[in-house]
C-alpha cells in the first residue's frame, strides 16, 4: 500500500510547486508564506511554478548513532541541505552514497521515495540521490 492518493496531490510538498514573488522574482518554497522573505512583500498575487528536482548539497551531516524513533533508518544516515536549480532550499536524506564520498557541491537530484512502512502504509518523502556525471 501507499499514501492515500489525498496526500499525493499535496502539490507543494510532493509536487515541488513553489511560488514566484511578485515584486522581487525570488522563489518562494514551501509555498505556505503570506509574506517574502527576501523583500517583505504581501504575497496577494502569486506566481506557482514547478520546481526542477535538480540541485547542489550546500551543507550536510552523517548521523551514525539514529535518534529516538529512528531505527528504521538505520546508520549511517546523510543528512543533507540543497539548493534547487530553480530556487527553494530543502532538507532531505542523501541515499545511494557512501558518506565519504559526499561533497558539498555535489551535484542531486530530489525524488519521492518510500521512507519507512507503519502499520502496513509505506510513508513518503523526499530523498536525495547523487546525479551520476
């Protein structure tokens, strides 16, 4: 089983659509200000756009020792911040790297994959994978 089809169609967080500000352009993601963060602009009229999935690791971290709750996980675990091409700076889990081989830099790519099962619903995410150059 998977997400209801509800959840699925949340368009800002599985859909990567942001918003453009009128006033300034810069891209506003998650889509839940009211107001821009760059020029403070009321956002009466915004611009939804889709976001390329692509992007660069700007900071991340290996967490080798899983929190409370977090043994589905399973160490070592790379946490990772990205900017996205397009705009929009999202946090996500980096997989199908080995953590010595993480660079700031480098170049990913945002997917929607299954993080953990719970009570036989496979609950999604965003994850990062490395884009093989």
């Amino acid at each position: 089983m998977s997400d209801p089809f509800v959840w699925r169609e949340l368009r800002d967080e599985y859909q990567l659509v942001a918003q453009r500000c009128s006033s300034c352009g810069v891209v506003i993601y998650p889509m839940k200000h009211k107001i821009c963060p760059k020029c403070g602009k009321i956002q009466e009229e915004t611009k939804e756009i889709k976001l390329n999935p692509h992007g660069k690791i700007v900071t991340y971290t290996v967490q080798y020792v899983p929190g409370p709750g977090a043994k589905e996980f399973g160490p070592p675990m790379i946490l990772v911040i990205c900017d996205l091409d397009d705009g929009g700076r999202i946090n996500g889990i980096l997989t199908d790297c080995a953590p010595d081989s993480v660079k700031i830099g480098m170049r990913v790519k945002l997917e929607l994959r299954s993080l953990y099962t719970s009570n036989g619903l496979d609950v999604y995410s965003h994850k990062f994978t490395p884009i093989k150059e």
